[in-house]
C-alpha cells in the first residue's frame, strides 16, 4: 500500500522518511498497519489539535481507532517536567509495554514533549510525528530534538532521538490562526535566505496569505525540509554546521525574552525571529557586505506581512543578554550571518556597538 505513495511526497531524511501532502493520513495508516499493525498505539493531542485534527485522522485511519489519546493543554509552559511526568504516569497506568507506538498529533510543543516522552519511557519506545503547525511541519520535522524547557532554561533538558517517520499534511494548516502561520512563514524564510536563494526569492514574490496556492505550500515545505536536512545531516550533535539554522536568531531569541518579560501578549518565535533577521542583515551588511538592496527585499516582505514591534525600549536587555550569552557560553563569534542571499557564514563577531546600531535600523526601517 505505501508503493502507492507519489514519489515526490517522500523525502527519505536519513533513517526515516517524510511525507509530505496535502493529506498524509492515508500515508500514516498503511505505514502503521505495514509496521505496526498489532502493537498499541497512543497518540497525544492538545485541546485544539485534538478539536481540529483529530477527527480528521479518525475519519480515514482506521488503524488508530483503537489507540489511547492522551490529551495535555496547550501552551509553551506545558513543554514542562511535570507535564512529562503526568504523560509517564498514564503510559504507566496503562500498562504500555515497549512494544507500543506513540503518534505526536501537534505543533512542536507536542512532538518535543511527546517525542522526549517516548524516547525515555522504558528507554525509549518509538514515536511518529504528525506535526499540525506550519513551524513544526518545516522546522521541528528534522534534526532529531526531543525535550523540555525547565524553570526558565528553553529546551534544556532533553535528548536527540529520531521518529520512525513524520507525516505533514498541509490540510491541518487551515485551522491554524494567521499568526502562528505567519511564524512559521519566517523559519521557511529563513531556510531560503541562508541555503536557496530560489526559495526565498519565490516566496518573497508569491506568498499571500489569502490565495496562497496549496501545491505552492506543499512544495515550499518539501524543499524546506530538505534544506534543514541538509544542514543537519552535516552535524548532528549540534557542534558546528547546524549553526546555520541560527540566522536570525541571536538577536531573535533575546526580543522573544524581551517581549516575555514585557508584553502581555508576547511574540511568538517566528515574530521574533523575522525581526531578528532584518538586524542580523544589518550585521551582514556591516561584517560581510551584503548588499543594499537583499535587505530592502526583506524590509519589503516583513513589514507587509508582520506589524511593526518598537524596540526601542528593549535596546538593553537585548544587548545585556547576548552579552551574557557570549560571557556564559563562551562563544565569542556567536552569528550566522548572510554573504549573500543563500550563502550563510557560522560564527561571525559582531561589536556591541554595530548590535546596537542593528536594533535601531530595525526601528528607523518600520516606523512608519
Ligand atoms: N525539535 C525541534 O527541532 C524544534 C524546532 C523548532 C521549534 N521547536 C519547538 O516547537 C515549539 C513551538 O512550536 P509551535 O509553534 O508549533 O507551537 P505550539 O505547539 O504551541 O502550537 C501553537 C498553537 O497552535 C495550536 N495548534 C496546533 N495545530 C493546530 C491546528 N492544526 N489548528 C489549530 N490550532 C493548532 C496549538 O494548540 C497551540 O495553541 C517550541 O517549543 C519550540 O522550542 C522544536
Ligand atoms: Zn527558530
């Protein structure tokens, strides 16, 4: 049954495939009744997934109708320990031997703590992702990360643990809310601006949120996936190359704290991140003269499709934290920053006086 599969949907990863549709539910139940047929199964869900995705996967996978749901809230702070324990008690309670299944029925919250769930339970069950958020489908599908968050630490407990494979299909996209695809937009973006210039320059120039054409999503997904590979299956372990995938996210990651701290409602990561690419390419232009005009086409895009987020109160505590960051760490040369558009460099130094100068073109190009 999986021969029926349109060679253009799998992209073999290295020791799994992905599939990538419009509808990879069938996909998931003739690999779960060719790999998995009489073994328990579970899938975890949280309320919007299990609202919106779930009755998808009921209606036409007959292989999961017997399977446990495990249902955990939604939210970043439910990435959490306690979380993870309460997950560790029902397997336990439900007797789940290490023959057993577990299908991640969300965004990355869910096949992070799901996927750090299986891989610890009885030293490690195998997992499948079916990743419902456009940032889980191009980002979290590939590399191998399973984890937490613990206190305030992101992601610092966990290990890398690959799923037997991921089924993304884009048809669960359509419940998701314009923001958190938006978010996830700008990992895509990124994909193109750091490895192919073909795929940033076809989204800069086609993506509209209203008509986006399906098969143009599904095709951006395919080669984003395939770039994150790429990049991944150089390093693994996260010691070098994989330092690519940061663009954007040095300066990113300190307004997502920033805006954590400050906002009542806070920015999402792809909102941060799409910010931080626009300084990092100021840092670009200063350190590797790329050129004008890339990130004008930048400015263009982003200011189109996110609303402008004033920095100007946050210069400190974004400079206080890379600053301790580069102090704690150790890392002295801590950006990805472009040559050129598809050309990226690891481990650039950057003044704290050019970041700061970063931060306030960011300001002066979208206050209007
Ligand atoms: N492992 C990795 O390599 C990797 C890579 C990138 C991000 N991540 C992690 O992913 C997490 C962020 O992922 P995310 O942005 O997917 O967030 P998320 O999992 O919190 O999902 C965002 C929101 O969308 C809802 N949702 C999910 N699918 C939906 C659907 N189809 N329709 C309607 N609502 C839906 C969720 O319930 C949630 O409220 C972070 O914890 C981050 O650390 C991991
Ligand atoms: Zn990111």
């Amino acid at each position: 049954m999986m021969s029926e599969i349109a060679n253009d949907s799998i992209i073999n990863v290295g020791n799994y495939n992905v599939y990538v549709d419009f509808d990879c539910i069938e996909y998931l139940d003739a690999y779960l009744n060719e790999h998995y047929k009489n073994h328990e199964k579970l899938v975890i869900v949280d309320e919007n997934t299990e609202k919106y995705c779930l009755p998808l996967i009921d209606q036409s996978s007959s292989s999961l109708s017997k399977a446990e749901i495990v249902q955990v809230e939604s939210g970043e702070h439910n990435k959490s320990l306690e979380i993870a324990s309460s997950i560790w008690e029902t397997l336990i309670s439900y007797k789940v031997s290490r023959d057993a299944i577990l299908i991640n029925l969300g965004g990355g919250v869910i096949g992070d703590l799901g996927g750090f769930v299986a891989s610890t339970y009885k030293r490690g069950i195998p997992f499948i992702n079916v990743p419902t958020t456009l940032l889980s489908q191009v980002d979290a599908s590939v590399g191998g990360k399973v984890g937490i968050n613990f206190g305030s630490h992101k992601n610092s407990i966990g290990v890398f643990r690959e799923p037997q494979a991921v089924f993304i299909s884009t048809q669960f996209l359509e419940t998701l809310e314009k923001r958190h695809f938006l978010s996830g937009l700008v990992e895509l973006c990124k994909h193109g601006l750091i490895k192919d210039r073909d795929l940033w320059e076809n989204i800069r120039d086609q993506f509209t949120f209203k008509n986006l054409e399906e098969e143009q999503l599904i095709h951006w997904i395919r080669q984003s996936v395939e770039i994150k590979h790429q990049v991944v299956s150089q390093d693994f372990e996260d010691k070098a190359q994989r330092r690519l995938l940061n663009f954007g996210h040095t300066i990113g990651h300190a307004i997502e704290s920033a805006s954590l701290v400050a906002d009542f409602r806070p920015l999402l990561h792809g909102e941060a991140v799409a910010i931080g690419i626009i300084c990092e390419s100021y840092l670009s232009y200063k350190n590797l003269g790329l050129d004008i005009s890339s990130i004008e086409d930048m400015i263009a895009f982003f200011s189109k499709n996110f609303d402008y987020y004033p920095l100007i109160n946050h210069y400190d505590f974004v400079l206080e934290m890379i600053h301790n960051d580069k102090k704690n760490v150790g890392i002295r040369n801590n950006f990805t920053l472009l040559k050129g558009i598809g050309d990226a460099e690891i481990n650039v130094n950057c003044s704290e006086e050019d970041i700061l100068e970063s931060l306030e073109f960011y300001d002066r190009a979208f206050a209007h």
